[in-house]
C-alpha cells in the first residue's frame, strides 16, 4: 500500500510513514555540505532530530559560515517563537514587521498547527 509502518512520531507513538518519504531521505547525503552563511536554530529539548545534528552540521562547515542557536524549547520551537522570528529577521538584516516579533510568531504558530493551537 505504499506505507513504511515502523516509524515514531514526535510523541513516541508509532506513526505511519509514506514510503516515498524515505526514497527520497535516501536521495540526500546524510549531512548537507554547508558552505554560504547559514543559521540554525534547534530546540535543545527536540524529541524528533537530536540537538547533535546541528552541532555536528555546524563543524563540518567552513569556519564562519554556521551559526547555531540553542533554544530551551521542542522540535516545534513555538515556546520560542518570537525569538525565531527576531533571530531571523536579524540574520537577514530585515527590519521587523508592524506588530513586532510576537506577531510574526502568532502567525507562525498558526500556520504550524492551524486549529489545533
């Protein structure tokens, strides 16, 4: 039916996953060559792609080019919302919208988890 079966979703419950999800994961190297100015921001408590992977990612770069930001928050990063939005528009050199970080944040929440916010 086109469905790989093992697999566990972000609550730890087993999740279906569509096969060509993996074929496509498979299509990728393990770990992207970094090499143009690049930001992460990782929730420290992320329960689907552990914190190690962005460290990692940011070693394997050209000095300089990496920054990564630790944030005390899960994979979703909607505790800190506002502070992606404000490390964002900083690392763009974009000024912040009307309304501030918090409403690029509330926009960001909604569009992640629609109604169910």
């Amino acid at each position: 039916d086109g469905v790989f079966r093992p697999g566990y979703g972000p609550d730890g419950a087993r999740t279906r996953l569509l096969w060509d999800f993996v074929l496509d994961a498979r299509r990728h190297p393990p770990r992207p060559r970094l090499a143009h100015p690049t930001l992460i921001v990782h929730g420290r408590a992320d329960e689907v792609i552990p914190v190690e992977s962005s460290r990692m990612a940011a070693r394997s770069a050209r000095l300089g080019v990496v920054r990564v930001v630790e944030l005390d928050d899960a994979h979703d990063l909607l505790r800190s919302s506002a502070r992606v939005a404000s490390l964002a528009h900083a690392w763009l050199g974009a000024p912040v919208p009307r309304g501030g970080t918090e409403a690029v944040a509330g926009a960001l929440a909604v569009a992640q988890c629609g109604d169910d916010c």
